[in-house]
C-alpha cells in the first residue's frame, strides 16, 4: 500500500498543466453534476437504467451511485495534490458502471434522450472517451505506470 501511495503522490507531484488542470476539473465538475441529478431531478430516469439483473433495489443503487459520484467528482475537483488517485478512482467508478450501460442498449431501455438503438450504441462507443477524459489528464496512467513498475532488489529490503 505504500509503495502505491508514493507513486500518487509523485504522479500527482509534476507541474500540471492548464490545460490539463481544466480538463480535470471539468471531468470532476461533469461527475459531481451527475451525482447531484442521481439525487434530486434525474432520481426516477436514473432508475429505469438500473440494470434487471443487478441484485439491489434500483432506488439504492441511484442513490449509492450518487453519492459516490458527488464524493469522487468533489475529490477530482480539489484534491490536486492526488489527482492522479482520484483520476484513477473516477477512471474505475466510470468503467464499473459501464456494464449498466450495455443493459440499457441489450434491454432497449430508453432514458435520457438515449430512446433509439442507435442513440445507446453510440454511447457505448463514446463511453471510452469519458474514461480517458478522467484518466489521462490527472496523470493517473503514470500512477498505473509507476506501481506496476517492478520494484528492484534494493528497494524491496528498504525499512
């Protein structure tokens, strides 16, 4: 664990560009918005989209999920210092609940503007796009990177 801590922080550490920085905060400001409409305006739309199969009861998952999205999106916002945590961390929530979207598309569920076949593959095929949006610029390919990266025999026998 702590060798996975250190390779945020130093992931997190380099200068981060302004575009990067915007594209960041977007990202995170786009997922809080989400987790906000999972509360209060989009509750009900966001329920009809929860898979059949998923074993919970679909109000809970809307109201689990968004809170989530609330947390994460806040922590992608203001906690530049582990942007590359919490980049990987919407990267991960976002992927997770990628398999809902393909039930939507498989089960023809509309919602959302998404009411055609069409309008939910094109999704799918975006979708890809919102996981780099999150992953790459808040350096969270260089925190995968650096813990992946074997550790040498030097470093293994350190205190």
């Amino acid at each position: 664990m702590t060798k996975f801590l250190e390779a945020a922080r130093s992931a997190s550490g380099r200068r981060e560009r302004w575009f990067a920085a915007a594209l960041r905060v977007s990202a995170g400001l786009m997922l809080l918005l989400a987790g906000i409409t999972h509360l209060t305006v989009a509750r009900t739309e966001f329920q009809a989209q929860v898979p059949s199969w998923f074993p919970a009861d679909p109000d809970v998952v809307v109201l689990v999920s968004g809170v989530l999205e609330i947390l994460i999106g806040g922590a992608v916002v203001v906690l530049r210092r582990w942007r590359a945590l919490t980049g990987l961390v919407m990267t991960a929530f976002l992927v997770a609940v990628f398999p809902g979207n393909i039930a939507q598309y498989l089960d023809h569920v509309d919602g959302f503007g998404l009411d055609t076949d069409r309008a939910r593959l094109v999704r799918l095929i975006v979708e890809p796009l919102l996981w780099a949006w999150a992953f790459v610029p808040s350096n969270a390919w260089r925190l995968v990177l650096q813990w992946a990266r074997p550790t040498s025999v030097g470093e293994r026998h350190q205190p």
